[in-house]
C-alpha cells in the first residue's frame, strides 16, 4: 500500500469507531451498478527504485541534444542554490497561503517576486503569476477588454511578430468572449511591425495593441513609436517581453510618452529549467490604475494586531472564489513553485548578473550568425536590430536540415519558423545563450556545413 | 521566530554574488542595440552575498506550514504526501534538459511517459480520449466548458447560452462558465448535501449547454442521483462537466465515465499527489467521452507501432486549440506518471478507500468532541463538512477564530467558509496518507479549543500566537495598497 | 570576489573601524619575506557555471558501467528522499552539536541512529560514527587493546579472509603503537577461517580476535566457534559485518555464548552512493562494559531544566577535546552526513526493507552464479555457503577480463582479488545486488562468454 | 517547537514505507543460508510510512542552527559559507555512480579533479607533495606525524619519542601524538599569545621528534617568531608540523612550506568551504615538504601525458599506506575542487584578506561594546579570543552562560574555553562570507547581553529560553546513561 500508513490493526479500530463493518460499506450510497471494475488496463504497481529505473532510462533516451533552440523557452545557467531551496519541502509541500499567518515564508516570496518583476518591466505591481507567457497574453488580452473604457470593441490589433504559439493561445482562449484578433503584417525586410502597417486603425475603436518586444524573430519593434500611436487612439498597449533582455533593453514602463499599460511575458528565462515546456510561469504587471481588473492572485503588505508587518493575499474581490462567475479569470492554482525560484534566482543574479547574462546571450548569438552566414547559402533573413535570436535563411527546407543536425550531429539546430509562416519552409530560428561556448558554436557551424554541402 | 528583513533592505550597493554573475561583456558586443531601444535605469534588483540569500529564504521557508511539517487538511486540496521519489524522476538531466521543441525523434522518452499517463488516466476515468494539456484545474474546466461549447457549435445548436452550477461548487466553475461566454445558473443544494432534483429539472431547457459538477460534491457526500441528474441534462440536451478535483474519493471505486459524464478534469496536484509548491503549478488534464473527443485541447500523443508522437491541430481540426506556448506542464505530468506507475491497479483503488475510512473516521472523532457535522446522516465521502453556527451564536467564537488558534496547536486549519452554502464550515480532507495517530492529535486539539471556546472565547478570538505574526489587518491590505516595496 | 559579501564602502568603514589604512596592514605581523608570492600557478576564477561546466564533463566521462563490484562497496537503491532531507541546510551546514540547545535536531538523529545500530548488530550501544569501515576496523583493534584487561599483549588474530584493505589500514594506523596483526590463513576449500587455524593460538596472550561476516569473498565464517573459542582464551572479538546482511544473519551480538565485544563495519551499504569511495561512514558498536573504551561521539538522552527529554554529546571524557594525550582516539571529525542519512535510509526501508534488500541481493547473486558458471570454465574458487558476494576462477588472468568487459561492454565485472593474495591472478569477486536486473545479469553473462571465447 | 517524538515511538507494528520495501523474496532464495548463521529475531528498526519519516527528519532539522540559517562565529571551525553549486557538482551521477574500484581507465574524469586540486593544495600551501587520502583533520594529522616517526625511524633515529606541542593546541594535537606512539610535552605560550621561544627551545633535545602548531595559533594571533621556533626545532633534529585548520588566515599571504614546515594537514571542511555536515564529512589533506615525500599515505594521482592514474604503495614503498579502504572522502575532495576552482588564483588570497578584515573589524567593535580581548595589542588573525573573567568574578555570569544566550538573540554560539589558557573565553572567527551587518547585528546581541549580565545575571545564567530545550543536564547524562532506546 504505497504511501498508506494504515495497519490491519488501525483499520479494524477505525471502522469501529466508524460504526462500519468493511471499507467497502462506506461506499454503500454509491449505486451499486456504477461500482467500478478492478482497473485491469493498469500495469502493476512498482517500487520506488523500479519506477526510477523506468523514468531514468527514459530520461537518459532524450538527453545529449547541443541546444540551439530558442522560440520562447531558453537554457540558461540556473545557480544551483535556486532549487535546492525551492524544493525544500516547506515551499514544495505547502498549498496556496490562504492561512496567512501561517504562510508568511510564501507570501513575503511573492511579495519579493512582485517588487522584481514591477522593476524589471517599470510597471506599477505585478500579479504572482499565471501560467506561461501563451495564456497570459490571452489573460492580458481578456484585461484589457475591461480595463479599456474608452473602447467598446473587443477587437485586438496583433502583430504577426507576436510568437505564433502565443497567438494561438489567445486565440483559444479569448474566442468564447468574441475576441477578435486583427492581424499585422510584419515588414518582410525588418522582420518587425511597421508603424505604417498599424496606422490605418486611427480613430478605430481597438481596446488593444499587443507589441512584442523582442519579437518571435528576436527582432526588435519601434515601441516607443506604437506605443504613442496606440495611446493617441485610446489604445491600451500590452507588451509582451523577455524578462531577460529586460536588463539591456527598455522596459515597457518606459515605452514612448507614458509606458505599456499591461505586461507579460514568459518567467522561464529567469531560473526554470527547458523541462519539455513546462512548469513555467506568466508573469503579468500593469499599472496602477488597472490592479483591480488584473487577474490571478496578488499579495499585499500590511500589519498584523501587533503593527508588525506582514503579508496577505488581498484585492481578492477580483478572485474567483469570491466573485465566483464575476471574477476576472478563472485562474486558481497559479505556477507558485517556479515563481518561488525565479525570485531567488533574480537575487542571485543581482542587476550585474542578468545585464551579463543577457549580454553574453547577445554576444554568443552574433558570433553564431557570423559563423553559420559564413557557410554558403546561409544569411540572415531580417535587417535591422535583433536580440539574442535571429532567424536565417537556409538553401533547403529547414526541418530535415535540423532533423539531420539531430540526428548525426547531436545538435538541436533551433526552431521552423514555416511551420507558421508561409514561404518561410526554408528559415530557422537560432539562437545561443550564455550556456553555449564557442566551441559548440563552432562544432555547429561545421556540422551544418556538412549538412548543406 | 524574528521578523526577516525583505531582501531588498538585506541589499547593498556594490555586493553581489560573484559566483552567478558571469563576466561582463565587452560593450562592443552590444554594439547593433540601438541606444534609443537601451534601458536607461538598471533595475533595481537586490544587490546580496550569495549566503545572504541562502539564509534568507531558508529562513523566509521556515515560515510556512507545509505538508512535509504538519498536517494539513484542507478540504477540496487533497494535501496528500507528495512522494519524493517522483520529484527526483522528474528533475532526471534528461527531463530537465529537453527543450520543448526538440523533436519527436529525441522525445521518445518523454513522449513514452506522457502516453502511458494518458493510458492511465483513461482507465481510471473511463473517459474515451484524454489531453493532458491543461496546466491547472481551471484550465482543465476551461477546456471542459470550451468543448461543450465547440460541440453545440458544431451541431449548430446555437441557442444554448447557460451552464448550470449547484450552488455548493467551487468558484471556478462559475468563473470558467462566464469565461468561455456562459451565463451561470445556480442550482440549489438541498438539506442532505444532494442536489435538488426538482430545482435541476425546471433549470434544464432549450438554453441548457451542461451542468458542471463535483462528485463527490464539495459538501462531502456523493451525489447519489447521479444517473438522475445525468439523464435530466442530457434529456434538456446538455452535457455533463465533472469537476474531478474530489477525484481522490473514488478512484477505483466508480468512474466519471460510467456515470454518465461528457468531460472532466483531473487536478494531478491534488488525486495524483504532486505537490502544491506555495501556488502551484499544477495540471488538470480532461478526459472526454466519445462525442467530446474531436474538441480536445493538443497537443495529445499517440502511438504508431513503437514510436510515440504528438498528434497537434492538423489531425484535430475541430480541437478547441492550444491552451499554453508548449505542452502543458511536462513537470507536473511526470511527477503524476511516477506517482501512478508506483501505485498501480491495487494502490489506486486503495486511494478512494483509505481516504474515505480516514475521513469518516475522523467525522465520527470529531462529532465525538462536539463538533458538529453538516450532513450528520450521510457518509463521508474523502471529505466532509463540520459548522460551527452554534459556537458563533453562544460564544461569538467563528470558524475563522478555530481555524486561527489550530495554527497554535501546530496544524494547519481545514478550508474554512467554503463551501458558502454553509455557515460558519470547515471542509475537513485528512487524505489517506495521514497516520490514525495524526487524525487523533487533531481531534485532541479540535476537543481543546471547543472547550477554550466555552471556557475562554477571547483566547480563541485572538489566535494565533505562536506564529511569525499574529492576525493579519486585511483591509488595511486591500485599501492602502502596498504590492511593491520601495524605499 | 566569489563568497565575499563586502563591498568597497564596507571595507573603508571597517578598516576606519579598525584603525588601519589597508586590509595589508593587517597582515604586518607577518615578517615580509615569508610573504606569499602571487599564486601565479593556480588557475583564475570560474562561476559556477562555468566550474560546473567543467565538473559535468568528467563525471559524465566516468559515467555508464553497470556495476557488479562489491568489495566492500556496494550499489543499492537509495529513496529519493534520503539525501534530499540530508542535503537541507540544517543539517548540511551545521557543525558538530556542541551546543545542545541548538543541535537538537542532530543530536536526536544520532540518537535514533545508535539506537538502530544496536539492533541491527544486537549490541549494547553505538558510536555516532568512524571515518570508514577500515579504520573503523583500526580503531577497534586499538580499543580491544584497551578494553581487554586480562591481556597484556599487543596481539591481534586477523584473519586473512578479512577485508585485505582494512587490513592494510589497521597495519597503517595501529603500527605506531606496536600492535602485532597475527595472520591467519583461510581454508583453501571454503574460504573462511576454520577453528583448526586460531586454535594453535589456545591458551596465549592475544588481545583480540577479528571475525569478518560475510568474509571479502562472500563467504560465510563459523562466527559462533570462533566466539566461543576466543572468549574461553580472554581474547576479546570483533565483528567486522555487512550491516544489510544482518538483516538476514545473526548479528555478533548473537555470536556464539555470549556475543561479540565490538562491532564495526562499512556503514555504506545504508543509504550511501557508491561516490568514488566516501565519504562513507564506520559504524562502531560494542557491549556496555565496554563504552568507555570506544572511541568517537556518543549522544545520550538527558533532560533539561524543565524536565524535558532532550540529548546531548556524553562521555566526553574519552575524547581528544578534553582528555587531549590521553584520549581513546584522535578522531574528531566523523561522517555525520552520511550518517544521517543512513539513518533516514533505515527509517524508511524498516526491517521488512532491509531483509528484502538483502534478500534480492543474495537472490540475484546466486542468478548471477548461476549464469557466469555456466560458462565453460568458469566456476566458484569456494564452497560452503556465502552471502551476496561470490569468487569466481575464469580461465585467465581475471584484471584482463575485466578491463575488456569494461571498455567493449560497458560492465564493471567485479573485483580482483589476485591484487591482495597470491595464486588468485584468476579469480574475480562478483556481486549482484537488488538493483541489478535480469536482463543485465543476462547481458554480464553473455559479454562473459564473449570475452573468455 | 514542541518536542518531537523518537521515530521509534511514531512506529506502529505492520506499517511501512511501501514504495521503499521491494517485494519479499521467496525464501527458497534463501534456501543456501544455513539456519544457524540466520538471524532469530529481526531487528527492531521502525515501521513508519513514508511521510512519517519525512515529516519526522524535516522537523527535526529544523532544531538545528546551521549556517544557512544563522552567523556561526565557532572559532577554529571556519563556519563560512558552503556554496550550493559544490554540492550540485559532487553529486552528479556520474560521481555518485562511480565504484571505487572501477578502472582507471574509466576514471579519467574523477582522477583529473583529484589531480588538479593536489596542485592547487601545492601552490597554496608551497608544500612539495600532497596526498588527499586523509578523511578528516585528525587523520591528516596522524598522517603527518607518522610520516615524521618514518623519516627519523628511516634514519635510524629511533631515540626520538617525544612531540612538543604548544599548550594552546587542539585537543587532535596531542591525542594524535598519543596514537602515533609519542609523548607529549606541552610547550607554554607566553603573555601575547606567542609561543615562549625560551621554554621551546629548552624543551627541544634528542628526544625531540618534532614540533606540532597551528599558525595563526588558536589565540588568533600569526606567531610572529616561527622562523626562530622552526629553526630551533630543525637545529635539534625535530621535523615541524603544521595544524592547518586555521589556514583560511592566510590563504595568499603566507605558505606553511615557506615557514619552514614539513608537513601540513588541511581541513577542507573548513578552508575549503565544505560543509560541516552536523559533524562531518571532512577532509585533511596533507602536504609535505621534499623529505617526507617518500612517506606519503596513499593513493595519490598523478599524470602521464594526457592519463590519470592513481599511485599507491608499490610506488610509493616507504609509505605510511592505506588510512581507509578506498580513496578518502571524495565526495568532499570534488566539493573542495569546485570551491578552488570558483575562487582561482584572486579569490583564494582574498579569502586570508577578508576573513582577517571580518576578524579584525569585530574584535573592535566588541572591545566597544565592552568586551576584553585576551591580547588586546595583537593583530587579530582570522579569529580570536575574548575574555569573560571579569564578568565571571563580578556577576558570576560565565561565559558559557553568555554563550547559551546568544542562542536566544539567534545568534550561534562562538567556541568556548578553547583554548584552555585563557580563562572563560570565547574564540570567535566570523570567516569572510559572513556580511558586516551580520557582525554588526552579534556585536549587538553581545553589548545587550552584557549589559544584562550586570543588571540581571539570573536572566543570563537560566538562557537559552527559546530553544527546543533549555539548558541540559549535562551530568546525569554521563551517569544514567542512556545512549539507545527501548520501549
Ligand atoms: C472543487 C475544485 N474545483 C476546481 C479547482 C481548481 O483547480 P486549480 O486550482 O488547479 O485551478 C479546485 C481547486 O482548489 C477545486 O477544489
Ligand atoms: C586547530 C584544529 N586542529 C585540528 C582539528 C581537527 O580536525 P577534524 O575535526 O577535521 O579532525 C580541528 C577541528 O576542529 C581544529 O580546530
């Protein structure tokens, strides 16, 4: 009875105290003919070191790709006092801290976490998370239809630029409360969305503009001019950006004459491992103004009897489980655990860390693109100013190219951007982080040579 | 215990921690950022010692309550030991290190886990296709409620604009109903924990999209006209949503399937014992009926011969889509699979056992000490309900006081409040992997502070004491807000 | 500065403090030309990244060999919460519990830990740990020499199916004080002491007698003769054991009449990884007359002021710190970690654990017998009955076979025991324990055949 | 924190931890074991679940002060920091995996590590040989005064049985004497914590084997004369021996091979940031100079072109030999190695640096606060002593009694009447990671205390008041002893 600390002995006692003859009895208001079966299709039951076995031996099938892949989820180095402490059992093993006094470690975690993220976009307040950066743009985009009073549209314009990933999420997501996402076609020189291409929505009644910074091809937007543009309209702006450039490139907040008024964006760069996708977290700060239309959960500072300090969840009039059908999103269980390590991560890192880190990112991505442009037939799709990921234009198809890469070189070449993008069979999206040394990149270079030659 | 400073105020200007702060990089290398695109301020994150952050939240965890520490029996949470082992699995180099767009080719060990989760979860439900890609309960119900939309949709059935919800549900249910365009009907619950059936079949009609509902309800009790309230629904051409939260209760003993059920989702961080982390993350997979089965959230992983793949929109054209940038939380799932593989047949069905004789036990202590039960005549179900309406009208002591003052006698207080439909409750949820002896301490300090309520109502009133800070000043909280610190 | 928390402005006011214009002032105590150069040939700086980096690359070097040696060392499943409890920082990171009141946590772990040692052994009472096996083996030696009173001599019967590395530590360690090591030789036939070999000794002035069970080569000693025979001569006995095969034999408390006097043995085999050979952790049991005699930490239960259970470092006057010369060891240090997690090991595995444990590995052992001797020429060196560990004659020199077994098969084949004793150039000393499967047994066997072809 | 059971007393006959029970093996398995050498009644380890166990080990840690939680000044143990990413690298699987007795040919990775910090022990001590094969200070320690006892014994020199040992020493010192067969005879420090070079050098003859000291001393000051004393010692035939559990004062500043030393032990877990572990794991490296070099306990690595390869006795013949069954504690060599490798050649001399700088600063403040350094006009090294006779004369408040207060103001406890010349002392060592407001925060603590002891001494004198226990019986502890337990 794999953790059931139950004796024969403690059984027989406790169905006496019950009044019950077997365990089974307990069950006697369930109608008999819904009782299942024995569950015959399970596999037997396995001890602690045999299912290891199993899950080791997978794991170690899927190891040893170099990876180059960026396109929303980055390997970055993750100090190893990052999980060591969040997987201590007392925030591992601890629920949501609705009881307050006795969650006081969780709370002033998030409250960190929330001070962080305010300054790293120069927001306002930062909720303590949702998701991933995919739903939370849908979540954001779901805001701004209520934050934006001057609009009574639920039309949304949407750059082309915004990760495909991310805009099918919104898609998915907002379709039921009649989004209506209008595309934005992105400058095929730039790669970036031209303030031309949004122009002709002037004096239309959009609630929103999304502008990704930096965009799925790395590339980066003119936010400053969007931004203006979109307010002058009555437009709100939502960015979506990574958390890790934020420490070189200009935050929302400061984006044209007033700033983003709702940011998101994916937190995995800041601490969480690639993991196969998942647990990330969204991270989602707003201005001042629009806290009370923010979902997900938010932790305020406040005094207990005695005047000390403390922390509490609050503006919980938002929160499902007190507006029920009124709530602002449907959002519970939010990702706690990787928002846990992304705080202590970004301790550790400090401003010195994530600059250099971001720097590094930055470095080793241009000396990626000189080495692999240097190969016959390979350039670079996109002019302009790019950050740490750029797309290239290859001779030949891009997926068997990277399955070759895979498959005899070990190398995980990046991401195909055709497989959202018309005419763009050929492109693929490269990007290297701080992990990678020259050496790989150098080891990539040659194997794509081969690969193409 | 002390108060701990925020990091923040530990930080000072010129401190780091050298080890983790690679060597800046020569500004030439950040040549092509245009200035114009350049922050101006750095961001004003701490500047510490690398020990000063071990220390600070190490100490800032010590803080917490936590299953690994107490008991912890929050109703409708299924705070269950959350084993160890499934954590180092799914922290394995190989799990850890894969990016989420590797290919199929060099996922297979991953995808093989993600399958046969999938395989389990369809037997233990029996529901004819599972996705696992929902990241939480409420994203689970979200596709729940997407796809029963989607499917009337697809049959043109277009009039069908409400969700029916007993009222005891839990707030999620509602709020996804209203996200995915619903308006929601409450149907009321009736004095023995089961829903009212007349009510339900005068709410049922033409403008009926589906019932959502949690068996066993969050009252503690299973519904046991079930079937009826099946066929209702369905008669008024509705579908049946089953929120499985409480899926702990019946695990091997009924199937959401057999009971008639279009759609359900599971909370692995709760049934599936992967911990709650402070907040999460979760997963909440569905596993939907035949009809349902063209509307499942992708990606959903297959398997040809002896190589697994994803199966994405191309192949569910009517999927209701993707939900999160990747495939859910892969994280989450893998610790669920271990869990699973260790329980197998015997040990899954020994979940719902164990986790109900540990519930009705417990009720029945408790009313031995005076507690009083909401359904005094109905079986526990993994869960049940106690109020304490007496004890706030003879002693002004509220559930909210107990719940304080539990935290003193080092046990986490039971979900207070909830369901609403109750005054003055606990929802009580002890799980199966609680010993007898830690049910009986509870008891003991329930039987002490139900005496202190009597004896000393006061003390109670100004619980807790033995915590890092006593009660905390809400509203203070919500008016003069304070979300961010700054100097 | 790596680890250092100063900045600038901290070190102006501190010297300011101080009184000293420079962190070299500090130093002017020291006469300048013994001053240090430069370090110029250690290697600069890494982060941790990049030390990890490096640190990754070799272990995954050493990485792949399924292992079928035991020797002394042996590969068991370890439950994932064993080390991630060892590894929180309370107990990783505190020091030895001189202070009580702040050490409880450790000090009842120890507590627990020399309560479980006992049982298994079915001794009186527990150290709280040696560095190893091996010069757990020394030290007891040393304190026989003290304990046993009716001896005047400095002599040691050491059977020479002991351990052959533990014996060269006793020589190692106990040399200085004169201790004579009195070989005795093993059957030819059984590999195990016989009564035949001590009793020439009958009747002269021997301190101590060592008894191995399981012996190096698995075999099984006639502990309770042996016992029985030393103590009718005033000599006292050691029991050198396998602490999970006691699980399964009879503990030297048992030993014959009355039972061994002091017990040691290699605490790995308790929840402690392979890890290149330590930190491992000696246990040390003995009888109660004997407690003053033994050496290392002992934690007693006491109570405090209130009357409060609590626990506490005790007789400390046998240790270094505050006998100085005249202490029973030099030890100070020991291997709490390892330890500690042994203990949590214990709690988890249980009696019903620890027999299956030694059940299967004895159980796979016997498969792996079975299937290697099935091979021409390749048959058992001993008779008689052994415990999960087994000597093997091949048809030739066995450090041959091993080494090709480990670079064309990737299997760690065993041991050689032709390395200690002569005549054995073809022997191999294999062990299979429960986390060795079926198939791999399979495959040792097959790459055997292969090799001896 | 309420006490916490003996995981003994959580035991419940038929309970268990399942998923860490494999399945019985069937007992014809077992058929070959003869009964009699079978065990007759099984040991009574406990029978707890899973989350008992973990439950129990996470509450107990947290009875533990560690320096992840609290500044640990323990003089002479070098509490600093240990960094998180040493024991993320020690314990990767390859490490942890590897058996002691594997090839060398598949241990390229392991023996490059071990190679590389014998040459960063080399250039940091100017030792001319190390061996990493000591498990602890102790045994490094005995190593070294072996080897000492096998050089004069190669020459013949046999009439040497005695050690001198400065009176301040750790106890290791003259107990390791002791176990290598010599005498001890004590040598006198003189009123400014150096050694008295007169009585040294009279107690030096033929009779002299060698000479074994800490520098800086356990007073905390750098012995300023050891040119003279190592001549002394060298001029009557006597090897010197260097304690160098206080070699983090000076990393970079000073090399024990420089000094004139022969032979030098290392503690790792205290230089090189390993951790303490509640009372281990170390590791005593030792260093020798060219003479002693042929004595050196194996194994040691060395390298032949681009291959490692351990060198054990048969090149080494005159070794003291094997001091474990394998390799030493080598997991606390990769910690140590990584450590080495993080600071490199600029960090390892600021390491002497700050931790001196630390030493320094709070000894002043102390005196501030109205503490007596016990040599008031010396230079503190990277530790040194108070004195607490005058608070002991005029308030009988001892400094054990201040020692159990600190406890209350979380703070650790520094070493107590150690060394023992100096009467009630406190040997302090704040270590280099330890922040300034950390030591500004003890200094507090202390002033407070101090001001307590003269204004209410019972209050002192009954601490600590908020640890799990109060102070302890310590003699009754040594007379009714009782070191297991039994229902
Ligand atoms: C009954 C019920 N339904 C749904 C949910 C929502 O699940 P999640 O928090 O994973 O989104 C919960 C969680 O508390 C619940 O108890
Ligand atoms: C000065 C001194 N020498 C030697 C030792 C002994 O080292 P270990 O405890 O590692 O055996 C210590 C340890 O406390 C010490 O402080």
């Amino acid at each position: 009875m794999p953790y059931i600390p139950h004796t024969p002995q403690d059984v027989k006692e406790m169905l006496a105290a019950i009044g019950a003859e077997s365990i089974e009895e307990l069950f006697d208001e369930i109608p008999g003919h819904l009782k299942a079966g024995r569950l015959e299709a399970l596999p037997e039951g396995l001890s602690e070191m045999e299912a290891t076995a199993v899950m080791a031996a997978r794991a170690r099938q899927d190891e040893g790709l170099v990876c180059f892949a960026g396109a929303g989820a980055y390997e970055h180095h993750i100090p190893a006092a990052v999980w060591e402490l969040a997987t201590r059992g007392e925030y591992y093993t601890a629920y949501t801290p609705y009881q307050a006094e006795a969650s006081q470690g969780t709370l002033q975690v998030i409250y960190e976490y929330q001070t962080m993220m305010a300054r790293l976009t120069a927001m306002d307040v930062s909720n303590a998370s949702v998701y991933d950066g995919a739903s939370g743009l849908a979540e954001a985009v779901l805001m701004a239809l209520r934050a934006n009073r001057k609009s009574k549209s639920r039309r949304v314009l949407m750059p082309e630029s915004v990760h495909p990933r991310y805009r099918q999420a919104v898609d998915a997501i907002c379709v039921h409360q009649g989004v209506e996402q209008i595309s934005v076609a992105f400058e095929s020189a730039t790669g970036t969305t031209a303030l031309d291409s949004v122009k002709p929505y002037s004096g239309e009644d959009i609630a929103a503009l999304v502008i990704p910074q930096p965009n799925f091809f790395g590339a980066l937007e003119e936010v400053d001019a969007l931004t203006d543009w979109a307010h002058e309209n009555g437009i709100l702006v939502i960015g979506v950006v990574n958390p890790v450039a934020m420490a070189l490139l200009a935050p929302p907040g400061e984006w044209g004459e007033t700033g983003a008024d709702i940011v998101v964006g994916e937190g995995q760069p800041l601490g969480v491992p690639l993991s196969s996708g998942g647990p990330y977290f969204g991270f989602m700060c707003c201005t001042k103004k629009h806290v009370r239309q923010m979902p997900g959960r938010i932790i305020g500072r406040t005094v207990d009897e005695e005047g000390r300090p403390g922390y509490t969840l609050t503006l919980q009039a938002r929160e499902q489980h007190i507006r029920r059908s009124k709530a602002t999103s449907n959002i519970c269980t939010n990702q706690g655990l990787a928002m846990t390590a992304a705080t202590i991560h970004m301790a550790l890192l400090g401003v010195d860390g994530l600059e250099a880190v971001a720097g590094h990112c930055h470095a080793n991505t241009r000396a990626l693109l000189e080495r692999l442009t240097a190969i016959d037939g390979v350039e670079r799709v996109f002019e302009g100013p790019f950050f740490h990921e750029a797309a290239l234009r290859l001779p030949r198809d891009s997926r068997t190219v990277l399955q070759e890469l895979a498959d005899n070189h070990g190398i995980l070449a990046g991401h195909v951007p055709g497989l959202y993008y018309e005419g763009m069979e050929n492109t693929l999206l490269v990007c290297a982080t701080e992990v990678r040394t020259d050496e790989e990149i150098e080891r990539f270079g040659n194997a794509l040579a081969e690969v193409l030659a | 215990m002390s108060g701990e400073q925020l990091i923040f105020e530990l930080s000072r200007s010129g401190r780091r921690a050298y080890a983790q702060a690679p060597k800046p990089v020569d500004d030439k290398h950040l040549s092509d950022l245009p200035a114009k695109l350049r922050r101006k301020e750095r961001p004003g994150l701490p500047e510490v010692s690398e020990l000063q952050v071990v220390r600070h939240y190490t100490r800032l965890s010590q803080k917490n309550f936590a299953i690994d520490k107490q008991f912890y029996p929050l109703g409708s949470c299924t705070m269950k030991y959350n084993p160890r082992g499934a954590n180092r699995a799914a922290m394995l180099p190989g799990f850890l290190g894969r990016h989420p767009l590797a290919p199929e080719s060099h996922s297979q060990g991953y995808l093989a886990c993600l399958y046969e989760l999938q395989e389990i979860l369809h037997e233990v439900t029996g529901m004819a296709g599972v996705s696992l890609a929902p990241m939480a309960g409420a994203q689970g119900e979200f596709s729940g409620v997407a796809m029963i939309r989607a499917y009337h949709q697809a049959r043109g059935d277009d009039g069908r604009n409400e969700i029916l919800i007993p009222e005891a549900a839990h707030g999620t249910n509602p709020a996804t109903a209203s996200m995915c365009g619903y308006r929601v009907r409450e149907v009321p619950v009736g004095k023995d924990g089961d829903v009212d059936l007349e009510a339900l079949r005068e709410a049922c009609g033409p403008q009926t999209a589906g019932l959502m509902m949690t068996n066993p309800s969050t009252c503690g009790v299973f519904e046991r006209r079930i079937e009826e309230i099946a066929a209702a629904v369905h008669e008024a051409g509705g579908l049946l949503y089953y929120d499985g939260a409480n899926l702990n209760a019946i695990l091997g003993k009924v199937r959401p399937g057999d009971m008639g059920f279009d759609v359900i989702h599971m909370n692995l961080h709760k049934t599936f014992a992967t911990p709650h982390g402070g907040g999460g993350p979760g997963a909440g997979p569905v596993g939907v009926s035949e009809r349902l089965k063209p509307y499942m959230p992708t990606p959903v992983v297959t398997r040809d011969g002896d190589t697994y793949r994803w199966v994405d929109t191309d192949e569910i054209p009517d999927s209701i889509g993707h939900l999160s940038a990747f495939q859910g939380n892969a994280g989450v799932l893998l610790r669920a699979y271990f869990y699973a593989r260790v329980l197998g047949r015997e040990g899954m069905i020994r979940v719902g056992e164990y986790s109900t004789l540990a519930a009705n036990y417990l009720l029945r202590r408790l009313e031995s000490v005076g507690c009083r039960a909401a359904y005094p005549d109905r079986r526990a179900s993994h869960e049940f309900i106690i109020s304490f309406s007496r004890e706030a009208k003879e002693t002004d002591v509220h559930a909210m006081d107990i719940a304080k003052r539990l935290l003193d006698y080092n046990q986490h207080a039971p979900t207070a409040y909830f369901p609403l439909l109750v005054p003055e409750c606990f929802l009580i949820e002890p799980t199966e992997t609680e010993t007898r002896e830690a049910l009986d301490e509870f008891v003991e300090a329930m039987g002490e502070i139900l005496r202190e309520a009597r004896e000393s109502p006061e003390l109670v009133k100004g619980a807790p004491y033995t915590q890092p800070v006593r009660r905390l000043d809400d509203v203070r909280a919500a008016k003069q807000l304070d979300l961010t610190w700054s100097e």
